[in-house]
C-alpha cells in the first residue's frame, strides 16, 4: 500500500463551487505540505503543518485553507472555486527539518 | 529573495552518453539540497540530498550530484543516460533549517528526454 495517498485523484469542478482535497499517510511523520504544480513554474508551497497544532501558510495561500484532522490527516479546501486554480495537487510529508519529502500521486483539479 | 533555478527546461541527450540537469540557488546560510523526480501520472520521489561533507552525492539509478559551494550550484549527473531516465527532474533547496522559519523552495523543473 502507498504510505501517502490522496483522494480524489481527478476532479472537475465548477467556478465558486466547495472542493476538498484529502491526504492521509502511513510514514508517522509530522510534517505534512501542500503544492500546487503549474506547467513552467514548478511545485509551489500553499501549506504546511508541522503538528496537529501548528499549520503555516506557504507561498500561495490565498483561496485556499487547510485542516489537519490527526497526525495522519490533512485536507486541503478551496472555498469557493476559480479557474486559475486548475491544476496539480501534491500532498507531501517529512519526519522533520532538512529531511526527505515523500509526496502522494497528486490531484489532478479541473476548475471550469 | 530566495530562489532556485534551473535554468533548462528540456534537455536532450542519446542513450549511452553522460548527462548533466543544472541547478544554481541563491539562499542564506547552508541550506540543504535535494534532487526529486517524477515520472508521468506520478508524484515526484527523492533521488538525493546534499548535507554536508563530501562535495559528490551519490543517489539513486546512478544518479550522482556535484555540490558546488562557491558558485551555489547543484547539479544533477549521470555517466551513462537510460531511456528510462526520461522524466521531469526538480532540484529543492531547504534552507533555515534549524528555525521553526525553515523553507523549502524547488526549481521550475528539467524535462529530461533520452533518444535510443
């Protein structure tokens, strides 16, 4: 079984509409992120937890907010959908600072 | 501000022959540096990491990466390229790794394409 998943792996949506991402992983680690990747521009950092109790904007955090459920868990939420928002998804998590990224088989969001 | 770079987007090269994917950065203080790649309709998987120490990295599928100090760079090596090398290779950089600040940036990605 993969130790990092993610649920949906393709989603169409429409402009404005409510979408949740979801991550779960089996590593025991703490340290839990969300990318988005666009064509060009590479992985872009939206979240990050470093606990349960401790969630960080990243780069592009606008139009998005994130929940972390348990250790194991963390969603990603758009509000309210928008097309500039197509893209990508990868969740990823680490044990710690410095350390190994292990990223899930991303989210493929289609916003039309 | 702080940033990566890779400065190729696509690199062509034959079965058989060596093949270089660049990455140059520009952080504060010694941050630590990674290679990942990712094969179609998958998530990007660590191939190596610079620490400290010795300047040559080896890693995985006979990847090997050459840290350069003075002139920031990372760049990513192979003797011998297998069509099966063919992907999208990202460089990250993490840096302020010993602050609750710490960062982790990636370069824009080097679409790796290797001919028979």
């Amino acid at each position: 079984d993969a130790d990092v998943t993610q649920t949906p792996r393709n989603r169409i949506t429409k402009t404005g509409k409510r979408i949740m991402l979801e991550c779960s992983q089996t590593k025991g680690h703490d340290r839990m992120y969300w990318y988005r990747q666009d064509p060009g521009l590479g992985l872009r950092l939206i979240y990050y937890s470093f606990d349960v109790k401790d969630i960080n904007k990243g780069e592009i955090s606008d139009g998005y907010s994130v929940s972390r459920q348990a250790q194991a868990k963390f969603s990603l939420s758009l509000e309210s959908a928008i097309p500039n928002q197509t893209a990508l998804y990868f969740c990823a998590t680490s044990r710690g600072l410095g350390e190994t990224q292990y990223f899930g088989p991303g989210t493929r969001l289609l916003v039309l | 501000a702080q940033s990566v770079a890779q400065p190729e987007d696509q690199v062509n090269v034959a079965e058989g022959n060596p093949l270089t994917v660049k990455c140059t950065y520009s952080v504060s203080g010694n941050p630590y540096l990674f290679w990942y790649v990712q094969y179609p309709n998958r998530g990007l998987q660590f191939l190596l990491k610079y620490i400290t120490g010795d300047n040559l990295v080896k890693g995985s599928y006979g990847f090997e990466a050459e840290f350069n100090k003075s002139q920031t760079s990372f760049h990513l090596k192979k003797p011998s390229a297998l069509v099966s090398d063919s992907a999208l290779y990202f460089c990250a950089v993490n840096y302020g790794r010993f602050s609750s600040a710490s960062k982790i940036i990636f370069g824009s990605g080097t679409r790796l394409s290797i001919r028979p």
